[in-house]
C-alpha cells in the first residue's frame, strides 16, 4: 500500500488497485507524489497541494 506523501498515512485501494485519493505532479518534474483523500479535502486546489509537499 502507497503512502501519502503529506501525512504518511496509508492509502486505501478500491477496486483494480485504483487509490482512493489523487496523483500529483510538480510542474516540470516528472515524479509523481501520491496523496489521501482527507489531504485532497483539507486542500483544495492542486498549489496547495504542491506547496504542503514541499
């Protein structure tokens, strides 16, 4: 199981492995950064996202 990069928490997977949560990328990099759902509901837009994995 995948970890958040924000909280460290545990990602749930639903059904086909698929995350119950969002993939982000920083822009001009091509690493990809997963993250839970109750990080996406705490930050709204993708900047935040991208400014709290910093």
């Amino acid at each position: 199981m995948p970890k958040c990069t924000i909280c460290s928490s545990k990602i749930q997977e639903v059904f086909l492995e698929k995350l119950k949560g969002t993939i982000v990328r920083k822009p001009g990099s091509s690493k990809q950064y997963q993250v839970c759902f109750e990080c996406q509901k705490k930050f709204k837009t993708k900047e935040e996202l991208i400014e709290k994995i910093k």
